[in-house]
C-alpha cells in the first residue's frame, strides 16, 4: 500500500514524493488504519485532518518536512519578503506604545519569517514589545523557528520566547497569519432532504471516502444553513467545530490591546453560497493546489477557508470589540504599504524589484489581495490601529 487510494482528482505533473517520503507518509496511513478499526470502520474528517496535520513525528507540520517558501509547497505572505511584516509592524506600533508593558503573541509562527521581518521593523519604529512570544505545538516548526531567528541582532532575540499554552493574562497583540485555516473541520454532504457526514474508511487498497447519516445536532445545523441559503440537493460543506472556542479562549486571554488574525475566507453568506457547492476543502503540495485530502496524508497541507461570521461572533461573544473586518489588499494600504515602499532605494534595483514582486504577489486580486482577509479585535484600547480606519467590509460579515 503506497499512501492512500487516490479516490478524487489530482492535477496532472504533479510532483512524486521521494521514496523517505512515502515511507513516512506509510507509516502514518498505518496509524490510520489502526484508528480507523477500532472506530468501527469509520473515523470522522475532523479527526482524519488533526492526525494528517498534527500527529507527532508523522503529521504534516510535525515530521521535519519543510512546508514553507519556494522551495515547499507554497508560499505565505511573510515568505515571499519582509513587506508584509514590515506593514503589520506599523498597525502593531501603536498598540505597543499606548500599552505599558505591552508585548506580541504570534499563533503557530510557521518558519518564522514574519518574526524575523517585524521585530527590525518594530525596533525602527521604537516600538519594540516587552516579549516577543510564540505559541506553537509542533517541535519541528519550533526548531526551525529557533534555527531562522538566530540571525537576529541579540537585543532582539533576547526579546523571543516559546510558549506550550495560551497565556492567561495579555497585553498588547495577540495575532495568527494563516492558522485558522488549519483547525480541523467537518465535512458533510447535503442530499435535499438529509445530510451525510463525510469520513475515511480504509480496505485493502488503502484510505477511502466514506459516509454516514450525520449526527443530530451537526444534522441540524447543516440543515439549517440550507434552507438559509437555498442549497439544492448534491451540495458539500464544512463545519469548523473547534473555531468558535479557539477564537474565544484569544480574547480570554487579552486583558488589553489587539487580536488580529488574517487567513483566507469569506463571510457566512459567501461562505454557504448555493454556487460554492463542493466546499471550500484545499491541499496543496509542492504548489499544486487540489481536493484529494487522501494523497500521502502527512505530505501535503490540508486547509479550509475560514468563515469570519463565526470568527465575528466569537469575538464578540468574548466581550471583544470588532475593529474591522477587510481584504488583505485593503488592510495593506491603509496600513501604509506605499509608504514603506517609498523608503526603499531605487537605486537597488534588484531589492527594489522585489519588493515591487512581493506587492503584487499580497496585493492583487488574482493573488492574496482579495482572497485573504483581516479581522481584528480590541480590548481596552482607546484607539484604530492602521489598517482598519478604512474601507471597513464589515456589512459582508
């Protein structure tokens, strides 16, 4: 058994992984298997994507395989060049500075890229944070965080911690690029009359999709986005159970200043639109995009837009207010990405050429600009950071 029956559609060219792969990728479906025995034959999506991401030593972002950059399987916004960060910095910097004491917590810090570019820039803006914290679950990704932030001036690094839990008491910026996406989701199939969870099963050929009637309160629940939103029978979704919770125990933890998270989603009627019927379920692997979550589970990221109404709600269920909800493109500018960009020398062609690349690549609408959104929250802050004081798409919400 070589990884999993491929049971939906992958691009043509793309890429085999290399024989360790496969071995790693083996060893994972084994698991699987295993798991999936003993669970009668059937193991939800949800709990199938937790262990493909996340199991130790085996998932995705735990066995040690590089995702990130050109050389991964696909490219972040901090990855691309420090532009980003650099922008992000100047939204953070007067939270830091209004706020005694005032420190950043970054979610799941992926190769640690955006660090690297925000903690320059913050220290030119004189607005350095008291702690630079990282909260991250995967031994790999920290190791390779650890390893990347070494090329920091001391000063800054001294200011760069690890944390194993979510803090109880936060002041300052407690922000997450692309890591809502990654929370485990639930899919389910929706017939016109009744609804079907989606699951894996495994035979001797390998992983297979499966289904079964779903449970009666998620049964519930998906029916009751379908007569909201007129979905006709063959129509596929997903929940994301763990968002609300998770965007709830963020704003628990701030006493004071801004949570930001930034991802790439709609709201809830884009989200459930009839015409977004086989869901919003995407891997990606060595910068082929596809729907075959089955493929060398471990290999490849496994994602899903985000649905900000829910991250709205939460947010507001936690006494958190909504700062703004809007595009990436738009976020950027307001946040002065222009500005920035005329600091640099045009005399460096090569730096000043990308720089320009990197703009386009967060700002166009075929890229990052429009897919990916911002929404940010505050608390006990008496003040708009830069990037929400315009062009607010919060009536999408």
């Amino acid at each position: 058994m070589a990884g999993g029956t491929l049971t939906g559609a992958v691009p043509s060219g793309i890429p085999s992984p290399s024989a360790e792969a496969r071995a790693l990728s083996a060893r994972l479906v084994e698991l699987l298997a295993g798991r999936i025995g003993a669970a009668g034959g059937f193991l939800p999506f949800d709990a199938f994507m937790e262990a493909a991401l996340y199991e130790p030593g085996l998932g995705y972002y735990s066995n040690g395989l590089t995702p990130f950059g050109e050389e991964g399987d696909f490219v972040t916004a901090p990855e691309s060049g420090d532009l980003f960060g650099r922008c992000l910095a100047r939204s953070f910097a007067p939270v830091l500075t209004r706020l005694a004491d005032a420190s950043v917590l970054e979610l799941g810090a992926g190769s640690g890229a955006l660090a690297l570019a925000l903690l320059p820039e913050l220290a030119a803006l004189d607005a350095l944070p008291a702690r630079y914290a990282i909260l991250e679950r995967s031994p790999a990704m920290r190791a390779l965080q650890q390893s990347r932030l070494k090329t920091l001036p001391a000063a800054l690094q001294a200011r760069v911690e690890w944390l194993d839990t979510l803090p109880q008491h936060w002041s300052g910026v407690v922000f997450g690029n692309e890591v809502a996406d990654a929370l485990p989701v639930k899919r389910f199939e929706y017939d016109g009359q009744s609804v079907r969870e989606t699951g894996v099963g495994f035979d001797d050929e390998g992983l297979q999709w499966r289904s079964r009637p779903a449970r009666e309160g998620d049964a519930g629940r998906v029916l009751a986005l379908a007569r909201e939103h007129g979905w006709e029978g063959g129509y596929r979704c997903e929940l994301c159970p763990p968002l609300a919770d998770w965007v709830a125990e963020l704003g628990a933890c701030l006493h004071a200043g801004m949570l930001m998270l930034i991802d790439y989603g709609y709201g809830r009627a884009e989200y459930y639109h009839p015409q977004r019927n086989m869901g919003t379920l995407l891997c990606h692997y060595r910068h082929h995009a596809h729907d075959n979550a089955l493929w060398f589970p471990g290999l490849q990221d496994i994602t899903a837009f985000v649905d900000f109404t829910t991250v709205a709600e939460a947010g507001a269920g936690a006494g958190l207010q909504l700062l703004g909800y809007t595009s990436q493109a738009r976020f950027l500018v307001a946040a002065g990405i222009e500005r920035v960009m005329a600091e640099a020398d045009p005399s460096d062609l090569p730096r000043f050429l990308a720089m320009t690349s990197d703009a386009k690549r967060l700002m166009l609408p075929g890229e990052m600009g429009d897919r990916f959104k911002v929404i940010g929250f505050s608390r006990n802050l008496d003040a708009t950071p830069p990037g929400f004081d315009s062009q607010d798409l919060r009536s999408r919400l």
